[in-house]
C-alpha cells in the first residue's frame, strides 16, 4: 500500500492538501510518484508518497492494517498529539457548527 499526498499551491500562496490512497506494485513507487510530478508542468502540484510499515499505513483519520489474506482492514486512526478536543458546545459557534462536528464524530465510528 502507498499513500499518496497531492500538494496544489494556489495563487495566492495557500497550500490546499488533497489525499489520495493507491495500491503500486512493490518497487515502483518512487518511479510512479516522479511520474505523476511530471504531469503539472508549472510545478503547482507536488505528490509525495508514504510506504507501508509492517503492513500498515495511516491514512487520513483511519489506520489500513492489510491482513495475511490480502483484504485491509479499517481502523480510526488518531496521532499521539490528538486531544478528544473537537468544539466546546458552550462556544459562541452557530448552532449547526456544533450539530455537524457531532455528526461527523458519529459517522467515523
């Protein structure tokens, strides 16, 4: 498993991040990577790539552990500086700002 992150810079300056996950033979990554940063010949998109570990890669907020069998199995994935902190409801935040964090935290479980 490969991990691809797509960099875009912007005119004005900010780096928008899209992540993409993809399966590359074994010892083509960097070939396949290079290849893709040849495809924006302005240099506005940058990919770099992380390789598994052990059978495993963290991808976004969940952690792909492949199995013996070949089938990847899902699991939530926090960094160690994670918090449990997403938005105090006593804030001074829209209602449907707090309503949505609650809805997105019960969709990933």
């Amino acid at each position: 498993m490969t991990g691809t992150t797509n960099h875009r810079h912007s005119s004005s300056g900010n780096v928008r991040r899209k992540d993409v996950i993809e399966i590359v033979k074994k010892g083509c990554e960097q070939q396949w990577t290079a290849h893709l940063n040849t495809i924006d010949t302005r240099g506005n998109i940058k990919f770099t790539h992380e390789e598994e570990s052990e059978g495993s890669l963290p991808f976004l907020d969940t952690f792909m552990v492949q199995k013996e069998d070949g089938a990847v199995k899902l699991l939530v994935y926090r960094k160690k500086t994670h918090a449990d902190q997403y938005l105090n409801f006593n804030s001074h935040r829209p209602l449907y700002q707090k309503l949505g964090v609650i809805k997105n935290i019960t969709r990933q479980m």
